[in-house]
C-alpha cells in the first residue's frame, strides 16, 4: 500500500484527506480471543464426542473415522485461531464523519507511519513523503453488536442498504 503525505494532504491508495481537516490521530492494537477460541472448541468437542458416541453405537464402527476426522478439523480450527498475530492500525479521524484505518501486522511500521504523519499535521510545510508499506492493508470502519452480527452494511447514497 502506497502512502504519500504531500502539499498539505494525504493519500491512502485512492483517498485524499486535507492535513488541516485531520483532527485524530489513534493507534490500535487487535488480538484474537483466544478464550473465546477455546470455549468454543470446547463445546464443540464435547458435543462432537457425544453424538459420535450415540452414531457409533447404533451405526457400528464406521463412524470412529468420521468422528476423528471432525475432531481433528476442530484441533485445526483452534490452532489456526491461536497462531493468528496481533494486528496494529492507525486511525485518522476527519473534521467531518469521515475515518480511514490503515492496518498491518508490524508494530514499528504503524508507529512510524503515526510519529510522521503527526509531525505533517502539526508542520504543515513539511517534505513531502511516501511511504511503501507492504504487511498494511486498509478497512473500513464497522461496529457490530451482538452474537447474530455476521455481515456488514453497506449503502452506494441512495436506495436500501444491503448486507455483504
């Protein structure tokens, strides 16, 4: 992802935003829950074990592969959560409603992106600057509530808003 922070703006990929209309500037760190990870594998398996027991009782024995192939999907799922690295962003708040986050997997990247893109708001005539950032992707800003939340909303400024 390409950053460049000149003549008084920045850009993030194809968005520009005036340096004298940032207003906030925050970082961000994200963390699977790994407790939430295991009490789901946790339920999950002991179900798994209880109705493997019932189909192995009254199917026979074909059913011991079946149950240890989904037991070893459920040590996959849960090991694959654990091994995820914590993700850092920055955030940039607007004068307006407008928020961009910048996200990525290396700490020293996000707070260097922050230390200089502080310095441009506060001196406005600074060099200009790019920066080439490969681990940092970009999201949008979603907040969700509750255990059914399972798609984002999304409205194009006219009609109904649509989940994806």
């Amino acid at each position: 992802m390409e950053i460049q922070v000149r003549d008084g703006v920045m850009q993030v990929g194809s968005d520009t935003y005036t340096l004298r209309n940032i207003t906030h500037i925050a970082q961000r760190k994200l963390v699977a829950d790994t407790g939430a990870a295991w009490r789901k594998f946790i339920v999950r398996t002991l179900l798994t074990l209880f109705v493997g027991a019932i189909l192995i009782a009254i199917m026979g024995n074909f059913w011991i592969v079946a149950l240890v192939a989904v037991l070893a999907l459920l040590v996959w799922q849960l090991v694959s959560v654990l091994q995820l690295p914590p993700v850092y962003g920055l955030i940039i708040g607007t004068s307006g409603v407008e928020r961009e986050a910048v996200w990525g997997t290396r700490k020293g990247e996000i707070d260097q992106l922050a230390r200089d893109v502080t310095k441009a708001v506060g001196v406005p005539d600074v060099p200009p600057m790019t920066f080439h950032i490969q681990s940092i992707g970009r999201s949008e800003v979603i907040n969700q509530y509750g255990a059914g939340s399972i798609a984002k909303a999304t409205h194009t400024g006219s009609g109904n808003i649509g989940a994806r």
